[in-house]
C-alpha cells in the first residue's frame, strides 16, 4: 500500500515523461477504386502519346526515306527517332526525382506543353530541311515525353503494391495502342493530304489525351518531404546495390537491339515485294500483339514474380528475331508481328516492375526507375543508328548484319537478367521474383 506522498511523486513522474508514440506504419494501399483505375486511364492516355509515338518511328522511317528527307541514309534518319527514345528514358532519372519530391502535375502538365508545341512545329518542318525535323521531332518531343513517361508509370506505386505490375501493364498497354492507331493514321493522311497536315491531325488527338490525363489523374502519398515518418533516399546504397546494376545493364543491352524491327519492318516489307497497304498494316499488327503482350504476362508476373515472366520472354524475342526475313509475304509478316510483338512487349512491359523490385521502400521507387531509364537511354540512343549503318551498304540493304548485331545483344541482355534474378532470388529467399 502506498501512501499519498508515493501517489503523488508517480505521478508527477509520468507528467514528466516522454509521451509513448506508435512505431510509423508502412503507407497502405487501396490496391484499386475509382480513382486508382482513373490514374491508371490518364498514364495510360500518356503512355499513348509519348512510347505509342516512339513505336511508330518506323512510319517515318520509311517516309522519310523514300520521300521527305531522301538522299539521307537509313542511319541519318534513325538518330531522330533514336535521340526521341534516348531523352524519353535520359529524362527519367531528373524526372524521377521530382516525382519523388512531390512535383508530378508540374512535370505532367510541363510535358504536355511542350510536346504540342513541338509536334505543331514539326508539322510546320520544310521538305528536306533535316535540322528541323530533329530540333521538333528527337529533341522537343523527347525532352516533352523525359517529363511525361515516368511519372505516369510510376504513379500506380501510390495506389497499388500487390497488383502493382498488372497496374503497370495496363499503363503501359496505352503505348501499344497508340502504336496500332498511329501508324494506320499517319501512313494514310500523308498519302492522302501530306505531311504537315497528317502530323497536325495526331497532335490534335493528341491535345484531347494530354489535356484529359492531366485532369483525371492524382497523386495520393504526400511528397517525401511531407510524409512525417518518411527516410532520405539512401543514393549510396542504390549505387552499389549490385544486383540491381546487373539487371539495369541487361535492361540496357536488351532495349539496345529490341527496337531494330519496330523501326525497319515496314522498310523491310516495302523493299521485299510487299503491297504498300500490307506494308503500312506491319507495325500496328506487331503492336496489337504487343498490347496484350503487355497486359497478360503482367497478370502472371504479379503471382510468380516479374523475372521468372521477364527472362524467357526475352529469350524468345532473341531468338525469333530472324523470323523478320519471313516477312516477304502476308502471312509471314503476319506472324512474325505477331510473335515479336507479343514477347517483345513482355519484357517491355515487365522490365520496370522488375527494377521497383530492388527497392527497400516506395520512397526509392522513383530513383531507381530514373537511374535505369538514364543508362537504358543510351543503348536507345546508339542501337537503331548501329542497325541503320550495318543494314544500309552504298544504295543496297543487307540485313542480316543488323539482325546478328541485334540478336546477340538481347540474348547477351538475357543472361544477364538470369544471373541478376539469381542474386535477387538470394537476397529475398524466395524463387518468385
């Protein structure tokens, strides 16, 4: 029994005392709702305008070689699409960071500007005048989707973490079919009413995405700066986290030659006899294939892990890469859009989940995105002019070389993600990454 004096000094002693605070709780997610799936809508309107754009090039590829800017070589040609890819994922890595810092309706609504300006300037672009059409088409329109691209994949890892690489395919589906609907779209306006008109009728549609991506879509964690209980990202440990290095130089040297056929298909089947309707049907059949490629295997990845999904679609896409010398007839074409199409856009699809999968928290998600975009970057930059110097020799094509040269690089990429997944596999005890 204790008596008043006792009483009075415990609790004078507890008044004193530090209050007892709750351990910070990981952010919860809602995993789906409405406005989780609008989100998902409005990146995936983005994705349409920006990647569906860049899946496209091969249209302009070949138009600008046999038509607008003919006397440049097939290489020339390609460091405007490859100067448009190389900024879209370089942009990542300032991209990134903003993001993280809380300035995503800055970054969404910057981009959005400056990729119309850019288009409307590239329909206004001379007939031969090649600094024009790579000042508004690889250097504008890059620099617009460097803004644009990573927050719309990134922002789903606000509303979802179980589902989050079905989220992410669903997103990035918004590219593939962009790059169904263009290509059919611009190959016909510019027959019909030429060039600047026929880029001007996509940057309207265009207009109509952007404006209406902007609107519906929201951010729902707070900033890092503003969250309480939030960490600085710790650089130092994503820049020796080897593991994760290993996947980013897989990454690297598959995107250095998976793009060889979404810019040379419809050349190729132009070149070989093909009609010209046929030809311009080759890239939006690859791509329609590539959109379920990037939603299915995404379903199967959030069960089994994104590496175990990943790899052998990029095996495959290695390997079946030489089926492009069937597509000398309908059904040849056919099927090998059909097939690249799909495995390409497996990996495609799942190599971002799989880099936010060597993260330690959601604050590092944006970061290590925008480290693997920069490097990826520069394979995009350099892979379609390599293929366009070794496909064009004088005033004659000679395919296999390009084909040998993207092949192994992507198979080179292959194990290098096997190898990556292994240590990964190690590090969280478990076979389903």
């Amino acid at each position: 029994m204790t008596t008043p004096s006792e009483d009075l000094s415990r609790k004078e002693a507890e008044a004193e005392a530090p209050p007892v605070t709750a351990a910070p709780q990981p952010p919860q997610f809602p995993e789906g709702g409405l406005q989780a799936w609008l989100t998902v809508l409005g990146g995936a309107c983005l994705l349409f305008t920006t990647f569906g754009a860049v899946q496209s090039f091969g249209v302009y590829q070949e138009y600008y070689e046999l038509t607008y800017l003919k006397g440049y070589t097939s290489s020339d040609i390609s460091w405007i699409g490859s100067m448009q890819v190389f900024l879209l994922f370089a942009g990542g890595l300032p991209a990134g960071k903003l993001f993280d810092e809380g300035y995503f309706h800055h970054l969404i609504g910057f981009g959005s500007v400056l990729y119309l300006f850019s288009i409307f300037m590239l329909s206004l672009a001379n007939e031969h005048k090649y600094y024009q059409i790579f000042l508004a088409q690889g250097v504008g329109m890059g620099l617009a989707m460097g803004c644009l691209f990573l927050p719309a994949v990134s922002i789903t890892s606000h509303y979802f973490r179980r589902k989050r690489t079905a989220a992410m395919g669903v997103v990035l589906a918004g590219s593939s079919l962009g790059a169904v609907i263009y290509p059919i779209m611009l190959n016909n306006l510019f027959t019909k009413i030429g060039f600047g008109w026929g880029v001007r009728a996509a940057a309207f549609m265009d207009m109509g995405l952007l404006a209406l991506a902007n609107v519906i879509m929201k951010t729902r964690l707070p900033a890092r700066k503003d969250r309480p209980n939030s960490k600085p990202v710790d650089v130092k440990s994503i820049l020796t986290d080897g593991p994760y290095w290993m996947c980013v130089i897989s990454a690297a040297l598959v995107f250095w030659g998976l793009f060889f056929p979404f810019f040379y298909l419809q050349l190729f089947a132009e070149l070989h006899g093909l009609s010209q309707k046929m030809s311009f049907y080759a890239i939006p059949i690859m791509n329609a294939s590539s959109l379920f490629g990037r939603t299915l295997p995404n379903f199967l990845a959030d069960v089994i892990g994104p590496f175990n999904v990943m790899i052998p679609c990029t095996i495959i896409s290695g390997g079946i890469m030489w089926l492009i010398f069937s597509a000398t007839t309908v059904g040849g074409t056919v099927a090998f859009g059909i097939l690249y199409g799909f495995f390409s856009g497996g990996f495609i699809s799942i190599i971002t989940p799989a880099v936010a999968s060597f993260s330690q928290g959601v604050e590092e998600i944006g970061m290590r995105i925008g480290f693997a975009s920069f490097v990826i970057g520069f394979a995009l930059l350099t892979g379609t002019p390599i293929a366009g110097a070794l496909v064009q020799n004088g005033k004659t094509y000679v395919w296999y070389r390009p084909l040998i040269f993207a092949s192994v690089v992507v198979l080179v990429g292959a194990a290098f993600s096997i190898y990556s997944r292994h240590l990964l596999a190690k590090r969280k005890g478990t076979k389903y990454v």
